[in-house]
C-alpha cells in the first residue's frame, strides 16, 4: 500500500510539473494511444498523459470487443496512418505511438511498414502468432486459412477461429480466412521480431516488458523484438514484475520522464 501510495505521490509531481496550467502554449506532440485485445478506448496512460500537457486521442481499435477483427490488420493500421494524417493536418508537429499488449504489437507493425511517427511507447507488448504456431495451438487453423485463401475462399466470412489472449483466456470468432491469417501468419505483420528488423528509421522507443510475459521469458528479454530495432541513443528497455495488464500503470512516471528527456513539448 505504501509503494502503491508513493507511485502515486511521484506521478502526481511529474504531472503538476509538467501540464503547464492556464496560459500555457498548446502542446505540438500528439499520442495516439492504442488499446489492448479485447479491449476499448482509452489506451495505456492516456489520462496521464493528458494531464501532462499532452493531446491524446484513442481510437477503437479492429481487435476491440466491439469490433472483433472487422478488418485485416493492413486496414487496420492504415487507419492508424490516417489518424497520424489527421493530427498532422490539425499543426502537431510530433505524433508519438503508444499501445499497450496488441495495441503494441501494431504500434510496432505500424514504425515497419509507415514509418511517419517520432517515438514509439509500447507497453506489454502481446499476440505472438509465431510462438502460437510452434507449440501447436494455431498450426491447424492457419494451415485451413492458407488452403481456404489458395482455393479463393478467402473473403467468406465463415471462418470460425479461437482467439487467444493473456492469462489463457481465449474466444471463439468467426472472419474471412484472409483476416484472420493477417493476424495470425506466424512471419506476418503480427511477428513483432520481423517488425522490429523492418524498421527502417531509428526512433526514440520506450519498451517496457514485464516477466509475468511468456514473450519475455521465450524471448530472452530484450533479444526478441528491442534488439533488433534500430538503436537510438534515447531507447529505453525495461522490464516490469506487474501483470500483463498492471504494467502502464507501473511504468507511468517513467514513461513520462521518457518523453520529457524527449523534449517534445
């Protein structure tokens, strides 16, 4: 209760230091916070970091309770780029992308394959469609999906699926064989190995892991996915000991530290 108490006493100074109060300039950096599988808006430390001075938005995302996967993951975040587009059109200089589980993964698929944000902050960064397909858990699924899209049947939206998501919960859902394996290919855009070696620009990246993660453990740590982006003198790797859901909470004053070291007002 008292490290609980003090976190809390720490984020409270970091953010009456930092949120300016009547007659500040308005902030030029947006964060576009980007929620976890199964859940809804708004995303990791998004409260936070409005407070902080910050314009935050927090769209719902494709693999959202209330959407359940209604489009591939390129739409998905094309609709990412078109909210970068957005802020940029409204003056924000600086759009950062922070999720938190899937909502990281994407933030991590989004740096390879657009590459038009300034920093990345993911939390508990989750869905390892590769490590799924290994242990047998999807090998059946994606191979039907593969044979189902081959065969030109990869629009009918008949194709009924478990869902896997943290503390082994799991759902039944039914897309076409073309969203699901977009999400699930094991070397697809959700392999966030291969999104990290695609990344092309070096950016400031906040990676806070935590050791009740499967990804961290199989992973290595930082090997899997930190390591093999490209390096940028102000990257942070750390690793959290809260649960896969706790950790933007156990990480908000140093998130924000990190974006103040940024120097993106």
């Amino acid at each position: 209760m008292l490290r609980r108490f003090a976190r809390c006493l720490a984020i409270f100074g970091l953010l009456w230091a930092w949120a300016g109060g009547a007659g500040a300039e308005p902030p030029s950096t947006a964060i576009i916070a980007l929620h976890g599988k199964w859940g809804r808006p708004p995303g990791p430390l998004a409260a936070e970091l409005q407070a902080a001075g910050y314009h935050v938005v927090s769209p719902a995302m494709a693999w959202g309770r209330d959407r359940s996967y209604d489009v591939d993951y390129p739409k998905a975040l094309l609709e990412i780029h078109n909210e970068v587009a957005r802020l940029r059109g409204q003056g924000f200089a600086h759009v950062v992308l922070a999720g938190h589980s899937l909502g990281a993964n994407a933030a991590l698929a989004y740096a390879a394959s657009h590459g038009d944000v300034d920093a990345l902050m993911v939390y508990a960064p989750g869905h390892v469609p590769e490590f799924q397909f290994r242990n047998g858990d999807t090998a059946t699924t994606v191979q039907k999906a593969r044979a189902l899209v081959q065969a030109g049947q990869g629009d009918v939206h008949d194709f009924e699926f478990t869902d896997f998501n943290s503390g082994n919960r799991r759902r039944q859902l039914v897309v076409t064989p073309t969203v699901y394996l977009s999400y699930y290919e094991p070397e697809g855009l959700a392999n966030m190995a291969v999104s990290a070696k695609r990344v092309r620009k070096a950016i400031p990246v906040f990676y806070a892991g935590t050791t009740q993660d499967g990804i961290t453990r199989w992973g290595n740590g930082a090997q899997y996915v930190f390591n093999q982006l490209p390096p940028h003198p102000q990257s942070v790797y750390l690793e959290s000991r809260a649960s896969h859901m706790d950790v933007p909470q156990d990480m908000a004053a140093r998130s924000l530290e990190f974006l103040k070291a940024l120097a993106l007002p």
